[in-house]
C-alpha cells in the first residue's frame, strides 16, 4: 500500500555543484531542500489531483457520491421511486382482478356487485401523495410500514451501520461495481455524521507527503516545510503516515528517499504521476538556483565595484 521515491538529483549534480560554488552552500542542503520540493509536488500529483480549492471539492463530491452508491434515506428519490413503482404495478393488478369480478357479475346478472370505482390512475397518484407528504414530514413509522408491507429488503431501522461502507470500497478506497444499497431509516443523522467524518479525510493520501516534507532537516529560505500545502491537506497530518531516509551524506551516489505509507497511497498516485512530480521538481529547483546564482553573481559584481 506505501510508495517509495527517491531523489537523487543526477540531472542536477552540476548545477548544484555552481551553486555551491557561488553561494557556498553545501550540496547535501541542494539535495535536501530538491527532496522537500518534490514532497510539495508529489502531494500535489497524488489523488484528487492538484492542491487548489477545485481538487477538494473534487474529492469531497466522490467520497459523498460514493457513501451514496452504499446508502439511501426515508428522504431520497430512489426510496420514493422504488415505492412507487411497487404500487403502480399493485393497482394494475387490484384493476385487472376488479375487472374479472365485474365481468363475472354482468355475466351471471349479479348488478348489485358492480359499483363505482375509482380510476387507477387516481389511486395511484393518492398513494404518490401520500408518500411524499410521509417523506416531507419525516414520517418514519409510515414509510417503515410501506417497505415492510412491499418486502424491502436490505434496512436498517433506527441505527446506522458503516460496515457496509468500509467492505464495499476497493484497494482504491473507491465504491465501484453494482452495490446494492442499503435503506437507512430513522438515522440520517448518523449516516449524515459518518459522511462528514469520511469527507474529513479528504487529502489523507496526499498528506503523507506533507509528513515526509516536515521531517526533511532542510535548514535557511523557508519558513515552514509544508507552506506551500493547503490547509485540507495539512490536517490530515496527524493520521497520515510518512517517512524519510536522508542519505545526502551518502558517498558517491548521495539522495534523500521518501516513503508515503499513508493506506491507498500506492494507488491515488500512479508511478508516471510521481515521475512527473519528480520532474517538475527538479524544473522548479534548478530555476530557483539560475537566481540564486545570477543575484548573488551580480551582488558580487557590485559590491567588487563599490
């Protein structure tokens, strides 16, 4: 379930070589504050994708649709739609038998045994009514004498069961497939305080990153390791599980190495993804010393000047 990344900078061994050159800095920082930058990147390439407002609302929107693939209330259409159609097809059946009587009683001249009805479409529509008032006015004991009447299966009355959720999710930590899902009745509450805790946990992936960022001894230009994680991501650091093996003092091949063991972190950040944070990383921290290295070359310049 854990994802390892190394970064050992060999495209950037040179570069960090002028730089220490020019600003005296030592490279096992270069590679250390490479390594921070990666974590910023990889929270960002780890599931739901990017770190802005729109990739929590992303993730908040699929984990709620997913309880909802597990789930349905007294509330929902889905509950309304599934009584309905059991009546329709009721009173289609009550007409066909009331017919047969009728015809019956013509036949055998029996007209006291024909009397006025109402229409099927009326009935139907009383009970439609009827049913949506139940549900409009949290009518719990009617509702539960409707779906026990009609044979509903798959109920829980009067508790919440989070069971169904947690065995029905993926290695993904995703609902996929044909769930059939469960009615809760007379504990929306519950349901409804279950999906705020889940959807709490919205950036638990990424946030293990950020944990690994926090524990790299990276020293000087920043002021937190984790500045550039937004707030829904950080947390979750508490509960996310990170690591990190800092061999920038290896000889030969130094590299800081960074272990995710947050639960899915293997599967919200395919290795391409992590390729690219890697990259991008690299990108960003090899711009960040062409500055270093211009300014303080002109900073030199002027004060040999002066």
């Amino acid at each position: 379930m854990k994802i390892t990344v190394t970064t050992d900078a060999p495209n950037l061994r040179k570069k960090m070589e002028e730089f220490r050159k020019v600003t005296g800095k030592d490279i096992r920082e270069s590679l250390k504050a490479h390594a921070r930058l990666a974590c910023i990147y990889l929270t960002q390439r780890t599931q739901p994708f990017g770190n802005d407002d729109s990739a929590e609302r992303k993730g908040l929107n699929r984990v709620s649709k997913d309880i909802d693939k597990v789930y349905y209330t007294e509330k929902s259409e889905k509950l309304y739609n599934q009584a309905s159609n059991i009546a329709i097809r009721w009173y289609y059946a009550q007409e066909a038998n009331a017919n047969k009587r009728e015809y019956r009683a013509l036949v055998e001249k029996r007209f006291k045994d024909v009397r006025p009805r109402k229409s099927r479409g009326d009935l139907i529509a009383s009970f439609q009514q009827r049913f949506k008032n139940y549900q409009a006015n949290g009518n719990t004991e009617a509702i539960k004498t409707i779906v026990k009447a009609f044979k509903f299966k798959g109920i829980l009355e009067g508790t919440f069961d989070s069971s169904y959720h947690e065995q029905s999710r993926n290695n993904k930590g995703r609902v996929s497939g044909d769930i059939k899902r469960t009615l809760v009745l007379g504990a929306e509450n519950q349901l409804e305080a279950y999906r705020t805790r889940k959807m709490d946990h919205v950036g638990l992936s990424k946030a293990g990153w950020a944990v690994c960022a926090d524990a790299i001894p990276v020293t000087g230009r920043v002021s937190s390791n984790v500045r550039e994680v937004p707030a829904w991501v950080k947390r979750n650091m508490g509960r996310a599980s990170g690591r990190i093996q800092d061999n920038s003092s290896l000889e030969g091949s130094p590299h800081v190495v960074m272990t995710n063991a947050t639960p899915w972190a293997s599967t919200v950040i395919p290795p391409n993804e992590a390729e690219k944070a890697l990259s991008e990383a690299a990108k960003g921290y090899k711009a960040y010393m062409d500055i270093t290295i211009a300014e303080t070359l002109r900073k030199t310049q002027l004060a040999s000047v002066a």
